[in-house]
C-alpha cells in the first residue's frame, strides 16, 4: 500500500522480480491458481524511487522456489502541455461541405516527463459525426480519439461545437 507525492507519477509500472515462479503443491490447488500476492506492506507516501524485498503471501499446501520477490516502483515527474487538435468530419457525405466553430479542440494532457518527447506530433484526432446532424441539431458533441495509454489524464474544450452546413 502506497500513495505518490502530488509532484510524482509511476515512470512506467511496478515491476517485480521475478515475474514468476515454481510453486508445488496439490493439482487440485495448482489446477486453480492464477498468482500468488506478496504480504501487505505499508509504504506511505512515496516521493523517490522504491525498492526493496517483498515477502510473498503463504497458501496453505503450497511451497514457493523462492520467498521473497525484488519490488521496484520508478517515480518521476510530470508536466501538464496543450495540444490543438483539428476537427474532422466522420460520415461526411461527399455532395456536403460542413465547417465547425470552432474548428479546432484545445486537448490538455498531463504526461510523465520521460514521455513529453512522444506527445510532439502524437496523431491525436478530434472528431464530430455528421450522421448525427437532424433537423433539430445546433451543435455537435466532439470526441477526441487515438489517445496514448501513457497519458495520465486528457481534458478538451470546446466538447461542443457549432457548424454551418452546405452543398459543394
């Protein structure tokens, strides 16, 4: 059990060694086990890089080739950039022009430092669908997509936008 220091993110992920292990024991205990846990440890608020040994969690008729496993958690810190990302038009008949307004979405990431290098021409996509459009619609709802996993967390502004519709 751990929390991060607000400055920090986990680098990458936690990493254990080894990934696994030899466990002997009853087939009928084998045939159902999926991973052993390492006993609960308390390591508070984290603000460098942890490592240390891990004692694994006993299962009753079970014995491990080993007891203790090598735990490593990578902190480092983040940084917070802004990205615009032009609007395109999904569905988009080819006999229609659809402009919107505005037509660009402002997406603001927070990214561990290590991987702001990445974000820099990311083929990050805003799309709006025009097979949404009715009679009654006066905007449309924007979705950003082709988001990396890395990313800690995204906002976009507008999630709304307006268009004006014509003919070619």
């Amino acid at each position: 059990v751990f929390t991060i220091d607000k400055q920090f993110t986990i680098k990458d992920e936690v990493s254990l060694s080894p990934d696994s292990l030899l466990v002997s024991g009853p087939d009928l205990i084998l045939d159902t086990l999926g991973f052993v846990s390492t006993e609960r440890k308390d390591l508070g608020l984290l603000t460098r890089n942890f490592s240390d040994k891990l004692e694994l969690k006993p299962i009753p008729e079970l014995t491990y080739e080993i007891s203790r496993v090598d735990c490593n958690i990578e902190l480092e810190r983040f940084t917070e950039m802004q990205v615009p990302v032009p609007i395109d038009v999904l569905n988009l008949p080819d006999s229609i022009v659809l402009q919107t307004f505005p037509s660009r979405v402002l997406l603001t990431c927070r990214v561990g430092l290590s991987k702001y290098d990445r974000i820099e021409g990311h083929p990050f996509r805003a799309v709006v669908d025009y097979d949404l459009i009715d009679e009654q619609t006066k905007v449309l709802e924007v979705s950003v997509q082709n988001l990396p996993v890395y990313l800690l967390s995204h906002e976009y502004s507008p999630r709304n936008v307006e268009f004006l519709k014509s003919r070619k």
